[in-house]
C-alpha cells in the first residue's frame, strides 16, 4: 500500500509530496482511498513500523513468532494498557491481549521508545537487541 502525505495548501486545495495522479491510478475496482487526520496518519506510520519492521525483525532473529514478541513487548512496556481480558468459549475461559489499535499516538509513541528500551537494555536479553533502533523516518521507502 502506497502513501502520500500532504504537505500544504495552495488556494485552499491539499499539496503533496509527489503528483497524485499515478497513486490515484492504483486504484482498481472495489479498491479504494483512506484519507487520515494528521494525528492518525502519524498513528497508522507508527503501527506499520511496529507490525512491519520491528516485529517481523525480531521474529527472524529469534525465531519466536510475531505474536510472541508482541504480547511480551506489551506486557512489558505498557502493562495497564495491555491488562489481559478474559473470553468464555464454550466451557473454557481464554485471556486476550488488547489490540495497539486503542492507543493513541503518543501511547504507540511511549510503546515503540519503551520496547526499544526494553530489548536494548533489559539483562533478559544480554545486549542480543544492541541492533534494534526507533522508527527512522529517513528509511522510509
């Protein structure tokens, strides 16, 4: 998925970072356009590093899944937030983990700094994590 981020307004119509028309041609039917307030847009870049970069990353260097690493970096970092809940299905009762999707973007702010805290300088991991660094907005593709 492809993203275009406004960077003004000339005579009250949006400006952007590069012409609109070849995203717009990306459309195919049943397809469609997302438009973000900033606030969001700045959420939704963070969970794409979040879900893309760091999780994937530290998947492939364990070899733990994804969701392992999720639910511990939660946990770890943001605990109230992350607070299991509890389903009944059928005669079982499972814990679930929140979603990132209710944080706010200065909550998905305080998760990415603390997890990269947390897997840079806890003694768990014994400087294994000296390579993981926050989101860098000059590596954007």
């Amino acid at each position: 998925m492809d993203t275009l981020l406004c960077t003004g307004r000339v005579n009250e119509v949006p400006t952007f970072e590069r012409p609109l028309k070849p995203l717009l041609m990306q459309v195919e039917p049943g397809g469609g356009v997302t438009i973000f307030s900033p606030d969001e847009y700045i959420t939704e870049q963070q969970r794409k590093w979040w879900k893309g970069v760091l999780l994937p990353a530290l998947a492939k260097d364990t070899g733990d899944s994804k969701e392992f690493w999720e639910t511990k970096l939660k946990l770890a970092v943001l605990p109230n937030e992350f607070a299991p809940f509890y389903v009944p299905i059928g005669r079982q009762v499972f814990p679930v983990i929140p979603s990132i999707t209710k944080l706010s973007k200065h909550k998905m702010m305080e998760l990415i700094d603390g997890a990269v805290r947390h897997l840079r300088e806890s003694p768990e991991y014994d400087g294994q994590f000296q390579w993981v660094t926050e989101p860098d907005i000059t590596l954007r593709k």
